[in-house]
C-alpha cells in the first residue's frame, strides 16, 4: 500500500505548485459558470414547456459541473504518455510493483487533488449567492458518497485512455472520442434529464452519468438520497469493469511492447 | 575606434525562490520569495575589428548575460555598449542583422527541414542577395566538408555535424562579428579540430570579429590572443594568454621519462609534483634556475629517455585567478 | 510597402512548411480534424436537445441561434488555426527559443505567426459551415451583396478577435511561466458566450462582451443586420451594425502593441 500511498501525495504536492493556474482556473471557471447559468435562466425564464427539473435544480447543477469539472478524464496522463510514446515505458517494469495498479493510484491523485482544489471556493462561492440550494444532510452524504466514486470511474476512464497509447494513432482517436462522450454523456453540456425523453434509457445506461448527473442530482436532492445503493451499484459496477478491461488492456500492451522490443 | 565598446555594464536578476515540501507547497500559492543576483557588476570592454577574444568564467559568472546585451536580446540596468556604432538593445533589427550567433547547446536550424531549406529560409529572414548567398554558401558548405548533409534532416545530425551547420548557418549573411558560445562542447576530437581550424580560419583569413566564450581551454590555447576572465559579474584579467599565465605564477613544468621504471629523481631546484610509470613531472621557477641549465643537471645525474617542458595547465592558471579572486 | 511585400512572402514561405510538415502525419491529421468535428458537432447537440425541449430561447429560434452560432465558429476556427504560433508561445520562452528569433533581423510578431497554420482546426471550420449554410438556408433572409459582404466582414473580424486574443494570452507569457487559463477563458468561453445571442444575458454581462471583449461586433451586431431583427435590447443604431465588425481589427491592432510591450519587458528582465 505505502508505495501507492507515496505517488498520491508526490502527485497531490506537484499539481499544489501551480499557483497561478489554480487562480486561473478558479476565475475560469466561475466565468463559465456564470455563462451557462444565464443561457439556463434565459431558456427557462421565456418558455412554459414541462421540465422534469425546475430552473433552481439546473442552476444548480451548473455549478456543480463547474465545481467539478476536473473530475471528468479529459487526457490520458501527459507524462505517461511520454514515457510510453518513447518507450522509456519498459524502465516502468522495473519497479516491484503492479503497473495497473500505480497508474491506477496515479490517476486518481491526478483525478482528486486538482478537484479538490477547485471545488471548494467555487462551491462556497455559489452557496453564499443561493446559486446552489442544497439537499438535506442525507443528500450530501449521498452525495459525497456518489463522488468518491465517480472520482474511482473517473480515474479509471483515464487510466484506460493512458494505456490507449500504446496504439498511439488509435490510441488519440479514442481518448478524443472518450473525452467527448464523458464531457456530455455527464451532464456537463446539458444536464442529461433535460434531453429528449427518448434517450434517458440510453443516459442512464451508460457509464458516464456516474461522472457528474448522479453525484450532482444527489446533492440537490433531485435523486433522493434513498437511491444511493442502486445508483453507487452503476457507478462502481462500472468502475470495475472498466477496471477489468484496463487491466486486460495492459496486459495486451505488454505482450506488444515486448515483442516489438519496445 | 573600436568595433565593439562596452562600459560599465550593470545587470541584475530577480530570482524566486521555493519552500520545500508539502507545506512549503500551500505557502507558495500565497507568497514567493525573491532573491536578487547580480550577473554583472559594471563591466567594461571593448574590442577592435578583427580581434579573437576568449571569454572566460566559471558559470553564472556572467558570460551569457554579456553576449545576451551585446547582441540586444537583455537590456542591462546601466551601462553603454556601442556594436558597429549602435546600440544593440535599440536599435535591435539593424544590428542582428551584421552579427551571427552561435549557442553550443541549441541549434537555430528547423529541427524537421534538410539543412539546405534551413540555410533557404536564413537567406529569406536576412534577405541575402541571390548571388552573395549562393557564393557564401558554396563557400561554407566546401570549408566545412558540408555537401554529404545537406539534404539530410537536422535532427539526424550527429553533434558534431550539427555544430558545422550552425556554424555555416550563422555565416551565410556575412556578419561582420560572431558571438560563439560552447561551440565546441560535447564535440568529439576530430570534430574540435574541425571547429577550431575553421575559427581561425574566418578569425585571420576574413577578419571577423569574434568573441568566443568557452571552458574548452584548449580552444582558448588554440585560437585566442587575448583573453577576458570574468567572474561572479566582475572582470578580472583582460590581456593576452602569456600575461594571464605570468599573473598567477612564472612556474614552468618539466616532464622526464626514465629509462628505468623504478628510477627516481631528484634535485635541489625542481619539486617532483607527479609519477605515472616512467613519466616524472617536476616543477621549477625559470627565474631562480634556468631551465637549460636544469635540464643539463638531470640529464647528467639521471637515466632520461626524453623530456619536454611546458607551461602549467591553462586550467590550473584560471583556477587559480577565480580563486584569488573568492578571497 | 516593399516591407510588407517582403513580410507575407516570408508568412507563406514559413506556412508552407508547415503545411508539408502536418501533411506528412496524415492519419494524424484526419483524426484530429474528425475529432474537433464530432466535438464541436457533440455541442451543437446539446443546444438542439434543449431547443427540443423549450422550443425557443427568449424569442430566438433555432434557426436564428445557429446563424450566430456558425459566424462565431468559423472566426474561432480561422483564429485557432492561425494564431496557433501565439497558442504555443509559452513553450518558446521555456525553451529558450525565443531568443533566437530575437536574434533574427525580423519582427518577433511576424516569426511566432508564421510558426504554424495548424489544419485540424478545420474540424471547427466545417461544422460552424455547415451549420452557417443549414441556418441562411432555413431563415428567410433576403441575400442581398451586402449581407453576403456583411457575413464575410464578420468572420474576418471575428478571426481578428480571436487572434488578437490569442497575442494577449502569449503576451501573458512574458510575465509568468505557468500556464495561465484565463485566457482560454476568454476564447472558448466567448465562443460559447457569443454563439447565443447577447441579449438573453445579464446586462453587466452584455457590457462586457461589448466594451471589453467587444464579441458582440463580431457576432451579435452583424448577425442583426443580416436576419433584419429589431435588436431586442436596443441602444445600438442600426448602422453600427454594418461596421462593427472592424471593432475586432482594431482589437488585434490593440492586441499587437501590448505584446511589443511585452517583449520590451522580456528584454529588460531576461529569462
């Protein structure tokens, strides 16, 4: 355990340096923010068509996506994918312990620390102006629950769109397509209860709601908190899936890295 | 009147510093501390048309910052420098165009291009005439044995190669004076040589001016009449190689081979400083013994198959200035 | 004049090596232009879904919305591809490259542009098009020279924004090495800003967008005049919105003159 331990907080301390950019983002995203809720409010403000949420829970499901935002795999790690686009990935093999598992830890880091960093005035910021109207404490700590583990989906997603690059060329066109599909198959682009009626099948299938529609909807109690086991079941259900593919994956990367030579 | 005028040139940094671990890590998002180095500390030289100097110091003793202002990238705190009249850092454009740089460590040529459409392309940005172009460059390409690589892609270079074409490359426009800095580092022997042979070359054949700054001190023995030692942003020699070596000491070196292995020897004026198998190295001062009148004694007292004498190493010379200077 | 002759000859003759260069990757290249694609088309999605579902946007239709949304894409693609040299300019000053083309007998501006004309943007390019195309088709607009020339300004002056945008975010670079996002902020976030009409926002919002970030010269203004709408929030004259588009032309020009400030700074600090 202590090895992986050590990688989170080395990762956590190395993405803290970026003082900065943590402002930036901060500013960034409080900007966007403020963009979608006014597009929200505007669409919502002018029109008398059935919604299944009502204009408070978007808003506030716009600030969620925005607080939280980091969490959705956007790349595979860009150092990793250094190691392995030179080959140098072979040296990875040398330390005792199991790949998956260090890239898998490493991604998490990477998935929570910068999150963490950003959520928090963001949140603060969009509670103090009622932007945001929480559920009641089961709510949150469903919530929170439902964010632990998207941030485990998550960093599988992108442990899996690390290990893609061993395919290099294919490798890029499936994390593209990935990023893509976590960004809206979540809820981030539009909150997924608002799509036609016809695809919430489909939006409650998939993985990726677990990324943001279900943390986000049980914090405002939109879901009520009672629903967490069957929810928290998708969303690991999927994680250990996507898991399992990942390892597999690797392994199918290995075998190709040692034939090839590296 | 004097190609190259620099006066009294001042030059300081603002560096910022980092707390360690993971506290230091929050602190840091709050506040950075900020430690002031002085590169330079009112430097003053100048160089006539035609001349070779040797620019040497240890590093961060200002080296690159002064080749930085003369050729107009760093604007100095105070201080004047006239190159070719002007002034570098305002009237940047005219003056780039009449001086070539050459940095040992980076290439200016397109890291994907054969080298031939990097040298194309340097013709189009200094707007070189066609004909003065293709002579300089026909010219180059035979001096430094250029014509096998000239379509091959830079990155496939090997150094020594690759310093060959920047060394044409920064020539191709003519300039009247080059900065060369660590053009021979990391090069292999055949391909020092190579380098050197060709400085000398534009230095005496074609009179440019040119200012070399190295640690190679072969490079320094090899081509430069004069030297500058600077050191922790002050100049402390500015003279020719035999009066820096007289600064530090008149000690000569006398280097014997005996003819036997476990000979030894000694004598009441020289100071034996080191032995490798046959190879003795002695020590004397040429001014309290003559060294024919030396090397007469031990020939006649000792079984020598040969012997040379030298000067000390020009390392041990400069190592001797910056630290005199520390104290 | 002979200058700037000489300049654009040397714009193509570096843009032409970097076409070749990004033309030699071409499986790379079709996938990153199909990615940017699908991504872009993937939002225009998302506004559609919720068209379906509200079926109109403070009295815009879809069919209005998407004429703005397809200006403001083409121009943000034009720029992204053209500007890209300034997007990867904080790479320069790390690496030190910088320097040497401060070494060069050429304006430091003219070296970081000709950089790269990066292809893939036309992934962006294509669909604001084909939605541009897909939105003039389904509205009723009476096609005169003057609405065609009127588009094109637009775009022009919206690539100038963009771009401009760009040069100030490089400029940025002069002064920290950390990547900053406000930047971005500004860029994607004004696309997705300006692919809305503006006066379904905020009005300090609007302010903004017009004053600051003058988006709403590129998008909103022009946009007006080419659907013949009353602008529903009134205050600007109808003629502005024929040349409105040459606020963002001057917004580069503005742009240009902060990054020289920007390299004199460079150049008194060092690296």
């Amino acid at each position: 355990m202590r090895p992986y331990a050590a990688i989170l907080s080395m990762r956590f301390r190395a993405l803290l340096q970026y003082r900065a950019a943590a402002v930036a983002g901060f500013g960034t995203q409080l900007f966007w923010g403020l963009i979608r809720m006014m597009i929200f409010l505007a669409f919502y403000e002018n029109s008398s068509a059935k919604t299944p949420m009502n204009v408070e829970q978007v808003v506030a499901y716009v600030w969620l996506g925005q607080a939280f935002l980091l969490l959705i795999p956007f790349r595979s790690d860009q150092e990793l994918e250094q190691l392995i686009r030179t080959g140098n990935v072979a040296y990875e093999l040398l330390r005792p312990v199991d790949l998956f598992n260090f890239w898998y830890s490493r991604a998490i880091a990477t998935r929570f620390a910068p999150t963490m960093l950003r959520s928090i005035p963001l949140l603060i910021i969009a509670t103090l102006a009622g932007w945001i109207h929480w559920g009641g404490l089961p709510s949150i700590a469903a919530g929170i629950a439902a964010l632990a583990a998207a941030t485990l989906l998550s960093a599988a997603i992108s442990t899996i769109m690390t290990i893609t690059i061993f395919w290099t060329i294919s490798g890029k066109g499936i994390n593209s397509l990935l990023t893509t599909l976590s960004y809206f198959f979540s809820g981030l682009i539009v909150p997924l209860p608002l799509f036609p009626d016809f695809l919430q099948p489909l939006l409650n299938f998939l993985p990726f709601r677990g990324l943001g529609d279900v943390p986000f909807r049980l914090l405002i109690g939109q879901m009520p908190a009672g629903e967490l086991p069957m929810l928290l079941a998708h969303q690991l259900g999927w994680t250990i899936a996507l898991v399992l593919f990942g390892r597999w994956l690797l392994r199918r990367a290995m075998a190709k890295l040692i034939i090839q030579g590296g | 009147m004097p190609q190259i005028v620099v006066e009294k040139l001042v030059k300081t940094f603002h560096v910022a510093e980092r707390t360690p671990g993971l506290w230091g890590a929050f602190a840091g998002l709050v506040k950075r501390r900020h430690r002031i180095v002085t590169a330079l500390n009112g430097v003053s030289f100048s160089l006539e048309a035609g001349e070779l100097l040797g620019y040497i110091g240890p590093n961060g003793a200002g080296k690159s910052t002064t080749v930085k202002i003369l050729s107009g990238i760093l604007v100095p705190d105070s201080g004047n420098v006239e190159v070719l009249g002007l002034n570098p850092w305002k009237s940047r454009i005219k003056v780039v165009r009449k001086i070539g740089v050459v940095f040992g460590q980076r290439t200016q040529l397109w890291w994907d291009l054969p080298v031939i459409e990097s040298f194309d392309l340097l013709r189009e940005i200094y707007r070189i005439p066609q004909d003065q172009y293709m002579s300089n460059k026909n010219e180059l390409v035979e001096l430094l044995n250029l014509s096998v690589l000239l379509d091959t892609p830079v990155r496939q270079l090997s150094l020594g190669q690759r310093m060959r074409c920047d060394l044409a490359a920064a020539l191709l426009h003519s300039p009247e004076i080059v900065y060369l800095d660590e053009p021979t580092i990391g090069l292999d022997a055949v391909s020092k040589l190579a380098v050197r042979d060709f400085i000398k070359k534009l230095n005496r054949e074609r009179r440019v001016t040119i200012i070399l700054t190295t640690h190679d001190m072969d490079d320094i023995e090899a081509l430069c009449n004069r030297v500058l030692v600077i050191n922790e942003g002050n100049i402390l020699t500015d003279g020719t190689l035999a009066n820096l070596r007289k600064m530090v000491t008149t000690e000569r070196r006398l280097t014997v081979v005996l003819v036997n292995e476990d000979g030894d020897i000694t004598d009441p004026d020289a100071e034996v400083i080191s032995r490798e198998g046959r190879y003795v190295t002695l020590r004397f001062d040429p001014e309290s013994i003559p060294p024919a009148e030396l090397i007469a004694r031990i020939v006649a007292n000792h079984e020598i198959s040969d012997l040379f004498v030298e000067n000390p190493p020009i390392e041990e010379v400069i190592a001797k200035i910056y630290g005199s200077a520390a104290r | 004049m002979v200058n700037v002759v000489d300049a654009i000859s040397l714009y193509f003759k570096y843009i032409g090596i970097s076409i070749r260069a990004q033309m030699q990757y071409r499986a790379s290249f079709i996938l990153l232009a199909s990615g940017q694609f699908l991504t872009t088309a993937i939002e225009f999605l998302g506004i559609w879904a919720l068209f379906d579902r509200f079926k109109s946007l403070a009295g815009w239709r879809l069919e209005e919305v998407a004429l703005f949304y397809g200006l403001v894409h083409i121009a943000f693609a034009i720029s992204e591809s053209v500007g890209r040299g300034f997007d990867i300019f904080p790479n320069l000053i790390k690496s030190g490259e910088f320097d040497r083309l401060l070494l060069r007998p050429r304006s430091t501006v003219l070296q970081v542009a000709a950089l790269e004309l990066q292809l893939m943007r036309i992934g962006r390019f294509t669909q604001g098009l084909i939605i541009l195309i897909w939105a003039a088709s389904v509205l009723n607009i009476e096609w005169t020279l003057a609405r065609i020339a009127l588009t094109i300004f637009a775009i022009i002056g919206g690539a100038c924004l963009f771009t401009g945008l760009f040069v100030l975010e490089a400029t940025l670079a002069f002064w920290t090495i950390e990547t900053l996002e406000i930047v971005n902020t500004v860029t994607y976030g004004g696309t997705e800003t300006a692919q809305y009409p503006l006066s379904i926002y905020r009005p300090w919002f609007r302010k903004f967008f017009t004053y600051v970030v003058p988006l709403a010269c590129i998008s909103y203004f022009p946009a007006l005049a080419i659907l013949g709408h009353p602008d529903p929030i009134a205050g600007s004259p109808s003629w502005f919105r024929w040349v409105a588009p040459l606020v963002g032309i001057l917004f580069l020009i503005i742009s240009l003159q902060v990054w020289k400030f920007g390299v004199r700074y460079y150049r008194s600090t060092g690296s």
